[in-house]
C-alpha cells in the first residue's frame, strides 16, 4: 500500500471499506433511493389505470417519502452497525416482495404498500449516508452518491417510459423495480459486515446529536422542503406562464442534465473549496430563481433558470454533510442528514398544497423562498456558534 493509500485508510472512521464493499453500498444506496425518482412516472400510469385517484397520487408518493426519511434516520439506533449483511439482504427482499404485492393492489391498499416499502428503502439509504460519514471527504461521497442516483433514475426513467410502461402498464415497471431489490439483496452478501461506531463528545456522551447538530438537520430539512415545494409545480408554473406545451418536460430535462453537472462539479471540487461560501451562495441563488419563477418569467429565461437551478440542487446538496459534520464533530447529525432530506423533500410539496390554488400557483415559489431563506439563516448561525469538541471512542 502506498504512503497516500495508507493516509487514506487512516482517515476512515474504522476499516477502510473496499472497492467492491464500496460499489455494493453505492447500488444498494441508489437502489434504496429509486422510486423517488421513477415514482411520479408510475404512480401516473396507475391513475390513468384507474388504480388510483389523483390525490392517492399525492397521498403514496408523500407517506413513501415519509417512511423512507424516518427509516433512513432511525436504522442506525434500532439496527446497529455490526450487522450490516443480513440487514441489507433482508431489505432487498422485502422491497421485492412489496414491489411485486404493490402489481396486485390498488386504492389505498396500494398507498399502504408503498409506504412499508419505505422502510427497507430508507434502511438501505441510512447503509449509504452512514459510509458517507466515516469518508475522509464525505461531501466528495455525497455528491458521488447524488450524481449516481441522478444518472440512475435518468436512464431507468428513460428505459421504462418507452419500453416497459407504455406496452405493459405500471406492473411492468414495478416489476423492474422488484428485480433491482433482488440485485440489492445479492449486493448485501458483499456491503461491508460492519462499520466502526461513530465517536461521542466527552461533555455530551449520550451519543445523540448534540443541539447544533440538531439545529443543523433543521436546516437540512428547511433546505429540501424548500426545494421541493417549488419543483413539484413546475409543470403548473410553466402552464401559468403562458408558455407552449412541452416547455415543464424540456425543463425537468435540462434541469436533470444540470444537476448531473452539478453533482459531478461537487465532486471534483470536494476538499479543494470552502464549503460554507460555496453552500451560502447557492442558497442565495435558488432564493433568487424561485422568486423569478413566482414572477412568470418567459420561456428562454423560465428553462435557463430551471437549469441554473437544478445545477446548484445538486452542487449544494453534498455540502450539508460538511456543515453537519462541523455542528456536531461525532458525524451523528450527518448520519441522520438523508432522513432529514427525505423528511424535507416530503413536508415541502405538503405545506406548498397549502399556498396554491387551482388558477394561481405562484404561492408555492414564495414559500420556497422563504423556506430557503430560514435554510440561510440556520448555516450562519450554526457556523457562527462553532466551539472545539472533544471526541472520544464510543464504548
């Protein structure tokens, strides 16, 4: 081993895991993470089925989100760290068997399914967040682990559109959906069989997070609901706008493109930026665009904005793990961040419902502003409180 491999290794929280346990945690994290992306594509192709009404769309797609946040965030305390394989080749399994049950469901045994599905998905994304963690550079891991899910979504998206959805209907998908668990559950025998408890402070040995790390998965949540609650009416927003038919699919495609860009561009850059300046300015840039989307922009400003905006998405998204890293040094309030994301991403659509109406949506581009501006508030507080912790071996 080389002298950098061997600085490497000791940065790792524990064992450094390697590159085939490091590759079966990336798919089984993507795959924990999947309907989020597939799920809107789906659960339309159930309603125009008549297997759901519009508003059980909603209603699957939020208590999925739901389960799959409070999982990933609770896994860690009720699972533990030591038995890493069995509980990865369970969830798999079961996101089998409930992909393949939800063929045979409708109405709101169909949203019941979907929301025990969350769990094991959110399992398998807490098995992710909580490598992420023990990185040496877990933002340059978080927007690896973003861009992949990204790209991952894109081509499955892309896949079932056409050649699976169009000729055999919402089953067809989820019974893609079903043999990718399996996959993840074949990927379990080779994740990592445990990883190395995360340290405790010495003035606050409960091995909870501490308040600033608390305050910071706030932000994290305030971050993502912010996100979501404007992204989700974009279809809406585009139609408000006068603007001709097509335009919302070519922004969520040109969004989507950014974000790649974004994601990728996170990582290259990972320890070679201050995270704060680089987390703060694009917070203040989505604030802008979601106000100039309450505005009803054109058509050319309304796509470039829906790329701008997707690009810092996914540049800024990875560098909420170094902020909750510096408000609670034990990475406890890190390894809770996917469930606070996911917890977010869930709230944001929900409380956007609250502030639109069927001839004016632009209620939801103010509430997302204002969400990401308490989002802004919460990283400078948080950093401007930053103290000297010390850290000692969990027992």
């Amino acid at each position: 081993m080389s002298g950098g491999a061997r600085a490497e290794a000791r940065a790792w929280l524990g064992p450094r895991p390697s590159a085939i346990e490091m590759a079966a945690t990336l798919f089984a994290g993507v795959t924990g993470i999947m309907f989020a992306g597939v799920g809107p594509l789906l659960l339309g192709a159930l309603e125009h089925a008549g297997r759901l009404s519009a508003a059980q769309i909603g209603q699957a797609g939020m208590i999925e989100l739901l389960t799959m946040g409070l999982a990933a965030g609770l896994t860690g305390a009720l699972a533990g760290t030591r038995r890493l394989r069995p509980l990865t080749i369970a969830c798999g399994l079961l996101m089998a068997l409930l992909n393949a049950a939800t063929m045979w469901c409708d109405g709101w045994a169909l949203v019941v399914v979907r929301g025990l599905n969350g769990v094991p998905s959110g399992a398998l994304i807490w098995l992710m967040t909580a490598m992420i963690v023990r990185a040496p550079r877990p933002e340059r891991w978080s927007a690896i682990y973003l861009t992949v899910q990204t790209l991952a979504q894109f081509v499955v998206v892309a896949t079932l559109g056409p050649w699976i959805v169009r000729p055999y209907g919402a089953d067809g998908g989820f019974a893609v959906l079903a043999a990718m668990s399996l996959a993840a559950a074949l990927a379990g025998f080779a994740v990592p069989r445990a990883f190395e408890p995360l340290p405790v402070a010495v003035d606050e040995p409960s091995g909870l997070p501490s308040p600033r790390g608390l305050t910071a998965l706030a932000g994290a949540f305030c971050f993502n609901a912010a996100i979501l609650a404007v992204w989700i009416y974009v279809e809406p927003l585009s139609r408000q706008a006068g603007h001709p038919a097509g335009t919302a699919d070519l922004a969520l495609s040109l969004s989507l493109a950014a974000q790649v860009a974004g994601g990728t561009l996170a990582t290259l850059l990972a320890g070679r930026m201050r995270w704060l300046p680089a987390l703060l300015a694009s917070q203040v840039a989505m604030a802008a665009l979601m106000l100039l989307f309450a505005r009803l922009p054109g058509q050319g400003v309304f796509l470039a904005g829906s790329a701008m905006f997707g690009g810092l998405w996914m540049f800024s998204a990875p560098l909420l793990t170094p902020f909750a890293i510096e408000a609670d040094p034990t990475r406890r309030a890190a390894v809770l961040g996917s469930g606070a994301a996911l917890l977010g991403c869930s709230a944001g659509p929900l409380l956007a419902s609250l502030v639109v109406s069927d001839g004016d949506v632009r209620g939801c581009a103010m509430l997302g502003a204002g969400a990401m501006a308490v989002a802004i508030a919460i990283v400078l507080a948080v950093h401007l409180t930053r103290r000297a912790v010390i850290l000692t071996r969990a027992a």
